[in-house]
C-alpha cells in the first residue's frame, strides 16, 4: 500500500516543526489508526494468534505444575512471553480497566530484563575489551529478530537501543527523539508495519509520548499518556475508566521495578524453585485486583471527538487563559453514544455497515425498557427479551425466547426489578 505510506510520510515533513513533539505525536498517530481504518490494513481476526513453540509449550507445564494457582501461571505466562489466550475474563478486564494491557506484550522492559539478568557478564567483558561489550550487546538486541517472529514491539526497541548505542558512540548530542524517529521510519518502510499496522501505531504512540515528554513532570507524563488511551478508545469504540488512568500509572512503574525479578526466577526456576515467584506474582495481582474494585466505584466514560481534541490542545504551545475556556467547550459538546443514536434505530433494518448488527422486526412492538451499563434491557410483544449494547455509530442486541415457566415470571415482573 504505497498511498497510505506517502501521506503518513508527507503529515511528518509537514507538521513536524510547526507543533510541539507531543502534538505531533498524537496527530501522527490519528492520522494513521484513521488511514488503517479507512483503508482496511488491519490484519485477519486470527492474524495474531501465535503457534506456540515447544519449548514455551513445555515452560507453561513446568509452571502450571508448579504453582498452587492455575490462574497466577496464566498471569505470569502471560507477562513473560506475552500469551494472554489463557488469562481468565476477571484477569483480562482489571488490566483493561487500569489501562495495563501493554503489559501482555513483550517490549522495552523485557529486553531492559535480558540486559540486567547478563549485566555481571556484561561489565566483566566491558573492562576487558569495549569492542566485545559492544558485540554482545549487539547480539542481544538482533536475537529477537531471529527467535521472535511475530514479537514486533521488542523488536523495534531493538533497533532503538542499537541506534542509540552506537549514536552515542559517534556524538553525545544526538537527542533520543531524534533516534525514535529514525527507528519508526527504519521500522516503516522495512520492518514490521506492513506485518501489524496497528502494533506500529500504538507502539509509535505511548513511546513516543513518553520520550516526548522526558523535561516534564510525572503529572503531565500522566496525562499525556491517557491522551493516548484516549485515542485508542475512539477508534476501538470501547470505554474508559474515570479514574484507571492514574492507577495504572503507578501500577506501569512498580510492574518495571519487579518485572527482573519474575524475568530472572522465571527462567531460573528449576535452580531456586517457584516460591518466591508465586509470592511476588499474586502480591501484585492482589494489588490489581484492588485497584480495578475501586477505579470501578467512579464509573466509565466513552472517548469521543471533543474529548480527543482536548489532549489535542493540551499538547499544543498555547497559554493557559486560552486553553481553559475551549476545554470548557469541548466538555460541553461532549456526548456518549445513546444521545448520538437516532430516534428511529431500533425500527430499521440498517443502521451501520457491521457484522455485529442486529436486526428488529417492525412487528416486535417495545413493550418495556431498562437501562443497563452499556445500553438497555428490552421486552417486546413476541415475548422476547433482548440485550442491546449500544456503541458510537452502531449497537448490537441479542434476543431470546422465554421457556413458559420464565415467561410468567416475566409476566409478574417484565424487567426483573
């Protein structure tokens, strides 16, 4: 697709010196999840579901068999080599709900846990010879492209710490942003991106907001990176948790303290055994846990034009006195899906161009209604009862017949209030 990658091209010569880098960084990254999804590079729905390889295979039993918790396995299979298929619902929806599901895919932190698991091998070479420091350090950012295939994000963080490396090397001046631009261009026209387009774009955008952001303080790293969950909530049409956000900020940083340790005692586990490792892996499931019961108490919210426009604008080199009023308009014109739905919906047959679209008869006349977390809870004459689930620019709904002894509990009591 040469089209997409021109345009996506000519938006960085264009904008790149006229904005702030983290305005440029959220409208890169708009403009391609808007030209992946206009243009329908999005891989299979399958595409992602690894083959895994004996040896990983023969790891998850030996772990499976050696914690008393099936699911704490799971969890730290999960971590390790970035294989979520098994994790329960429970598990899969607390990470989701502190915005911690970057922490399934194998990045940044796990080469950084290969480096600091060789660093005594490393310094002993270092004080002995530079140009052999150098060659093993070299190898080890190229092993992921000849044992992972389909590993793209720590890949490109390979070629991150490689360029900056041997950057270093030739000048000290060179700025780190500089080098990860330079990494997702190589990446782009000769890496993984015609692979998973999306797994570039998201890889592209919290990195890029964090290098973007290194002078600032904690608090404004914070925000910026919920700018970019806020994006990625729009083109998933999914929620966000009000305030997830912050836990998860912190739960990211403790997940970076301990993660050498589980990298180290997970490899090492036939020498010191699993206890250890069960302890530390639960502790911090139990504190996710937590986390998720209570950022759950303040509810969800959906991302929409407005709320992205306000990250838009925070990014960019205006004043204060400026910013705050059209912050105040945009909350204003903010709406969630339900106001965004026409009056007519559940009366047609089309609504939007989706699989996922339920069809109502005109016959089915509404009889009842009731509001539900993500939509609404109807009977209608036949005697059904369906679900509908409703989304930014289309809703999903579920019917189902009641058997004669559930029907005259419906009758008592249509809604079950």
């Amino acid at each position: 697709m040469l089209g997409p990658k021109l345009i996506f091209l000519l938006f960085h010569v264009l904008f790149f010196m006229m904005i702030s880098k983290l305005t440029f960084i959220y409208c890169t990254a708009l403009l391609g999840l808007f030209l992946i999804q206009e243009f329908d590079l999005s891989p299979p729905f399958n595409y992602y579901k690894r083959v895994t390889s004996p040896f990983i295979a023969s790891k998850r039993i030996e772990i499976r068999n050696s914690l008393k918790s099936k699911e704490m396995a799971e969890l730290l299979m999960s971590y390790v080599t970035g294989d979520k298929l098994r994790l329960t619902k429970k598990v899969k929806v607390a990470h989701r709900n502190l915005a911690l599901y970057h922490l399934f895919t194998p990045s940044g932190i796990h080469l950084s846990s290969i480096l600091i698991f060789i660093f005594p091998f490393l310094y002993l070479i270092k004080k002995k010879s530079k140009l052999a420091h150098a060659a093993v350090i070299t190898a080890v950012c190229l092993l992921p492209f000849l044992l992972f295939s389909k590993f793209y994000s720590i890949k490109r963080m390979s070629i991150l710490r490689l360029l900056n490396f041997y950057g270093s090397k030739v000048s000290d001046r060179i700025p780190i942003f500089a080098i990860f631009i330079l990494t997702f261009i190589i990446d782009f026209f000769f890496g993984t991106y015609d692979q998973s387009p999306l797994s570039f774009m998201y890889s592209f955008l919290f990195l890029g907001i964090i290098l973007s952001t290194t002078h600032k303080p904690k608090s404004y790293l914070m925000f910026a990176l919920l700018g970019g969950q806020v994006i990625i909530a729009y083109f998933q049409l999914r929620t966000l948790t009000t305030t997830g956000f912050i836990f998860g900020f912190f739960l990211t940083g403790l997940f970076g303290l301990i993660f050498p340790l589980i990298f180290m005692f997970f490899w090492s586990s036939p020498i010191f055994g699993t206890t250890f490792l069960e302890i530390l892996i639960t502790s911090y499931w139990k504190l996710i846990s937590f986390c998720s019961i209570q950022t759950e108490r303040f509810g969800h919210y959906y991302s929409s034009l407005p709320i992205v426009l306000i990250f838009i604008i925070f990014s960019l080199k205006l004043k204060n006195k400026w910013k705050v009023p059209i912050f105040l308009f945009l909350l204003l014109i903010h709406s969630g899906p339900v106001l965004n739905l026409p009056r007519g919906a559940f009366l047609h047959s089309k609504v939007a161009q989706t699989k996922r679209f339920w069809k109502f008869k005109k016959s089915d006349k509404l009889l009842k209604q009731k509001r539900t977390r993500r939509g609404y809870k109807i009977l209608l004459a036949s005697g059904k009862t369906c679900r509908i689930k409703i989304f930014d620019n289309f809703y999903e709904g579920r019917c189902a017949a009641k058997s004669q002894k559930k029907a005259r509990k419906q009758n008592a009591d249509p809604l079950g209030l």
